[in-house]
C-alpha cells in the first residue's frame, strides 16, 4: 500500500477565507494520518490525524469534497474493478472518507 494523494475542492465558501475550486492538496499515509497543504495567499501546511478529522473541521457540510488522485494505484478488491476508483477504494480498505457524494475522479 503507498500513500494516496488528493485535493479538497470547495463549491462554496461558507467562511469567505479559502475560495472556491481546489483549495488545499494532500496525501494519506498508509496509517492514515494525513498531510495537507492549503493554497492561496496564505499557504500553511497541517498534519491530521484522519481525513475524516479534516472533513469536520473545513468540509463545510459538503460545501468542500475530497477528490482523489492517482486512482488507478489505489488497491481493490477482487471484483471491483469496474467501480469507481473512490468506491473500490472504500471496499477495499474501509475507509469511508465522507458522507456527501464523491466527486468524479479527473
């Protein structure tokens, strides 16, 4: 297993601070703590102890999502390779990442 990469995309800016569109970057270690690095003109570097954590902190109540990079190297399970890369993932590993829906891979 490697770590997974991806960017927070915020459809709405609740607090007014971040924008809209990807506002942070970041990567979960295989023990599941994660890095993330904000943009903007205040760029700040955190470390998390889940993405989950990060979801109920800045996730705006689905205004901000999680799309997930490199999908083509998360793990599966067999009989899964026809789902979406961020379902096969869930099954796989299960972790759940967040309750609104996914945003389609690019």
């Amino acid at each position: 297993m490697r770590p997974q990469t991806f960017e927070l995309v915020r459809y709405e800016d609740v607090s007014g601070v971040s924008g809209t569109g990807t506002v942070a970057e970041g990567c979960v270690f295989t023990d599941g703590s994660v890095a993330l690095r904000w943009h903007g003109q205040n760029p700040s570097t955190a470390v998390w102890p889940d993405l989950d954590s990060i979801l109920a902190v800045h996730g705006h109540c689905g205004a901000t999502v999680v799309r997930w990079l490199d999908v083509s190297e998360m793990e599966t399970v067999p009989g899964t390779d026809l789902l979406p890369g961020e379902v096969a993932h869930i099954l796989a590993t299960g972790r759940h990442t967040h309750h609104p829906p996914v945003v389609a891979t690019a």
